[in-house]
C-alpha cells in the first residue's frame, strides 16, 4: 500500500474545514484505508483550525 495525501472537506459541528487527508492507497484493489495514526493526523488539522477560528487555546 502507498501513502497518498489529498486535499479533502472535513465536517467538524456543523462546519467545513479544508484538511490535508492521509490515506493508504492499496495499489491492487484502489480501497482507501486509514490506520488510528493518521486518523489523529486528519483530526488534528480540523481541530487546530476550530481553535484559531474561535481564539481556543491549544493543550
């Protein structure tokens, strides 16, 4: 499997965030996985951008 990024729309309470999305790509069957890891990538983008939207501090 490769890793692939792609640009994508996430949807975080009930707005949309622009997020550099990390998959594996299985190169037989075309089937996009993702692993806990790069699920936390993915979430971590969204989440760091509803903070600066919102003034949040960071952990």
């Amino acid at each position: 499997m490769t890793l692939k990024r792609e640009k994508r729309v996430m949807l975080f309470r009930k707005k949309e965030y622009s997020v550099h999305y990390h998959f594996y790509l299985c190169n037989e069957s075309g089937e996009q996985f993702t692993s806990t890891e790069l699920d936390e990538v993915n979430l971590v983008q969204v989440y760091n951008q509803y903070r600066d939207e919102y003034s949040f501090l960071s952990p």
